[in-house]
C-alpha cells in the first residue's frame, strides 16, 4: 500500500509563492506518474500539472508559465513550486500517483490566496 503524505500548504497573499511537496512510502515512485490536482470550494477537481517518470511535464494553461512540478526519486518526493499566485489558485491541493492502472491519493493541503 502506498501513502502519500503532502505538505507546504498555507495562507499566502496574491503574487507571493509557495512549495508543495508530497512523499510517498513504498518503493514504487520512481516508477509512477505523478500529478497534482486542486479542488476548489463548490468546483470539480482538476489537473494542475504531471510529471512522468522520466521526467517529462505537463501543466494546465492556468498555471502555466507559473507553476513549477519537479521529482526527487531519490527522496521519493514530488513538489509543486507555484508563484504568482492569484486568488483563483486558492483550493485544496491534492498528490496523485499512478502506477500500473493503480491510483493513490493524498489526503491534501489547503492553499489560499487572500489579502
């Protein structure tokens, strides 16, 4: 069984920054797709960004440009860099892993953007 454990998350004004990072027990990672979702208040989730195994990224539109995926296999860590952030961005944050057709999720991390 795998378990994803996020953090990073807070309260942040509009245009400041903040990581996300999310580890995963098990020995899997490495292997896996990793992706962040957010889910705001009364919105379905959605895919902010992926990144492969081998490395290789995707974003949505509506942070790209301004969110940043990266992996550390060592550490078994996938983070979230995000700047700019806009009131819009303000949701819970969720981990993601995918591995052979298998999903695990974390249980998130609230972000909001508010003066």
């Amino acid at each position: 069984q795998v378990q994803l454990v996020e953090s990073g998350g807070g309260l942040v004004q509009p245009g400041g920054s903040l990581k996300l990072s999310c580890t995963a027990s098990g020995s899997i990672f490495s292997f896996s797709l990793m992706r962040w979702y957010r889910q705001a208040p009364g919105k379905q989730r959605e895919l902010v960004a992926a990144i492969a195994s081998g490395g290789s990224t995707n974003y949505a539109d509506s942070v790209k440009g301004r969110f940043t995926i990266s992996r550390d296999n060592a550490k078994n860590t996938v983070n979230l860099q995000m700047s700019s952030l806009e009131p819009e961005d303000t949701a819970v944050y969720y981990c993601n892993l995918r591995y052979l057709g298998q999903l695990y999720w974390g249980q998130g991390t609230q972000v909001t953007v508010s003066s």
